[in-house]
C-alpha cells in the first residue's frame, strides 16, 4: 500500500507518522541511548511545539493515530501473563549431635 501525505510518498509506518503529524517521531518517543542533556533539550522543544498555535490540535491528532495503530495491529498488545515460579523453602536437616 502507498502512503502519501501532503505530497509526500512514505514508506515506513514511522515516515507516514512524521509527515502526517509535521514532527519527527523521535521528538515525541525519545531515542535508545539518548543522555539525561539530550532527553531535556528534546522535551523543552517538544513543549515549544505543542505551545505554537499552529500546532493546537497536535494532541488530538496523536491521540487519533495512536487509536489507529492499536485498532490495526491488535497484535502489539497480545500480553502474556508470566508464571512465577513458586517459591521453594530451604530444605531444614537436622543438626548431629
């Protein structure tokens, strides 16, 4: 299937976030390895984005394809209930004397 979205041809389902919502999805979900300094400088602008008027109904729109993601792939959210082991008492022998 071919996603294009202001004109622009995506092909990840991570590009076609970034076009639709005009943000990158990192600003948003962070990168792996990303340094105390650098989760703060990607969240002040993160909140400069979402206090531009032009960028009002960003929330909206994350929440609609958020919404859209779970509905499509039900399978990112198949959770397996993990058996604990049960806990085994230290076996107690008997002193000699």
């Amino acid at each position: 299937m071919k996603y294009i979205v202001a004109g622009h041809e995506a092909v990840t389902a991570a590009e076609f976030a970034e076009l639709a919502l005009g943000t990158p999805v990192e600003l948003w979900l962070g990168v792996e390895g990303e340094t105390a300094e650098e989760r703060a400088a990607r969240l002040d602008a993160a909140r400069d984005i979402l206090s531009d008027p032009q960028f009002s109904d960003l929330p909206d729109d994350l929440i609609r394809l958020a919404a859209r993601i779970v509905d499509e792939n039900p399978e990112l959210f198949n959770v397996v209930p993990l058996v604990r082991p049960t806990r085994r008492r230290p076996v107690r022998r008997g002193v000699a004397a």
